[in-house]
C-alpha cells in the first residue's frame, strides 16, 4: 500500500509518496514528520518506485569511500542522479526542471542509501534559490547558537564537535554531517538540523541563529583566524552542495554564500585534536 507523507526541514515542506516497505526505512526523518498538507505546497514532492535501471547521459560524478554519485541528463534534457554502492547500481533520481518533482526508480539493491541521498540531493537542488544551502559540516548548540565545523573529509570536524560536547559545558550536538543554513532576505542565518547526519545517528529537528563558521585545518599546533571578504566567502562555498554548471542554481547559492561571508563570523583554525583546541575555539567565537 502506498502513503504519501509530508516532511519539515529548515521550514522547507517536502512530500514523499512510497509503499508502506520504503517508509519503513524512513526513521530519520520521523522527527520532522508533519501534518498532512497538499503538494502544491511543497517545495518538492518525491515518488517512489522499484523499477529500473535508467539510461542517461554523464556529465559529472563524486567518488567516496566507494558511494558514487553520477550526475546527468535524460535524451530529454532531464537532470538525473545515479547512486551507486561499491560500484553496484542502487537507484536513479530522475527530475523535472527546477526539481519540483521527481522520481527515484530503485535497483532493490542498498535501498535505503539511495533514497537517502535523493531526498538530501533534492533538498539542495530545489532550495538553492530560497535562500537555504545544506553544508557537509558538523553542527554544534551553546547558550542558544548554533557553530559550524568545515574542512574537508577526514580533517576533524566530527571529532572537533565531540571535543566540544566533552569540555565544554552546555554543548549538545545538532547534526553531525549536513546541517542546512537558511538566510532571510535581511541577512539573518539560521542553523537546522536535518535528517542527513552521516555515520553519527544525530536526527534533531532543532534550529538556532547561526553564530559563525570555522574551517577547520589540522596542524601542529592551535590557532585561530577571522576571515574577511574573499577569504570568508572561499572558505564557505567549497561545503555546500550543489549544481553549480546550472545557472540557476549557481546564482542562488552564490547569492546565499555572499549573506553568510558578510553577516557570519568565519574563521580559519589550525588545530591539533585535543580539548585546548576546542577550548581556544569557544573562547574565540563564542560572544
């Protein structure tokens, strides 16, 4: 039996339509289950179906520890995601432009990785132009703010957070791996948690005001530096997702990215793993 149930993240309804097996899957995103509404209302609406494969064209692909994403097109012109798991076929996404609707057609093969990354790909694509990205950060609460950690995979950002939940008093962790940031017309940013937190199980349908954003480093030593105009927007847009070749999309996220390196602290840490960094981190961006 099919169910068609409706979703909140960072104040972004979404619809997700698929047999009763499917939302089975789904327990991440109970936290932000809402009432019924109507599709017309959501920002996209997903469908999903076992059936498969799809053909399509490659125009780009992203290869991690053996999770690909294989971004392309229909002969139509339609944009499509393949998802692929040690290099077997897991499902495809294919969309309508501007990625109001789509469909997900599974392999039956790592289900739940699949529909995982066409939700977390979808809500990128089709919020990109709202003022909301989704970074590939982790994500921290203190005294009713939200930080964020950036680097890239494998510098430290999870262990960075957990040094803050260990010695620093009054941290609780919001999301561990793609929190989303949405920025209001007069450049207010607000932090969410999300239903997509990697290898940590941290589901949290929370927010906060965004209070800055440190790109992480790993050194030999502890130090911490603001980042002002160029330096602060290049150390933001390299952790947000998103399709930047598609003009449309490119412009809102560029948009999104210039509120947050003019109204966001950012700052750039050298940090070795141990509880003085996180302490020099607090101290320096915690107002």
């Amino acid at each position: 039996m099919r169910q068609t149930l409706y979703y909140m993240v960072a104040e972004h309804l979404f619809c997700v339509e698929a047999d009763e097996t499917l939302i089975a899957l789904m327990a991440n995103y109970e936290p932000f289950r809402t009432e019924a509404a109507h599709n017309s209302d959501a920002l996209f609406s997903l469908s999903v179906t076992h059936s498969g494969p799809v053909s399509y064209i490659e125009e780009w692909r992203q290869e991690e520890e053996g999770q690909d994403t294989i971004c392309g097109h229909t002969e139509q012109g339609e944009p499509v995601f393949g998802f692929r798991f040690n290099a077997q076929d897991a499902g495809w996404l294919i969309c309508t432009p501007g990625y109001h609707t789509a469909t997900l057609h599974l392999s039956g093969f790592q289900t739940k990785f699949a529909l995982d990354n066409a939700l977390m790909i979808l809500f990128a694509m089709a919020s990109a132009c709202t003022g909301t990205v989704l970074f590939h950060s982790a994500a921290v609460t203190l005294d009713g703010r939200g930080y964020m950690f950036l680097g890239k995979s494998g510098t430290g950002k999870s262990t960075h957070a957990r040094l803050w939940l260990r010695h620093i008093p009054g941290t609780e962790l919001m999301n561990d791996d793609n929190p989303a940031v949405r920025v209001t017309p007069d450049g207010t940013a607000t932090v969410y948690g999300t239903p997509w937190s990697g290898k940590t199980p941290c589901y949290r349908n929370v927010s906060a005001p965004l209070g800055g954003i440190v790109l992480l480093s790993q050194a030999p030593h502890n130090r911490i530096t603001r980042l002002d105009g160029i330096g602060a927007y290049a150390a933001v847009v390299p952790s947000i997702s998103g399709k930047r070749w598609e003009t449309r999309i490119a412009d809102g996220l560029h948009s999104t990215e210039d509120t947050l390196a003019q109204k966001i602290p950012v700052w750039l840490m050298d940090c070795l793993p141990d509880a003085d960094a996180a302490r020099l981190c607090k101290e320096t961006i915690v107002l």
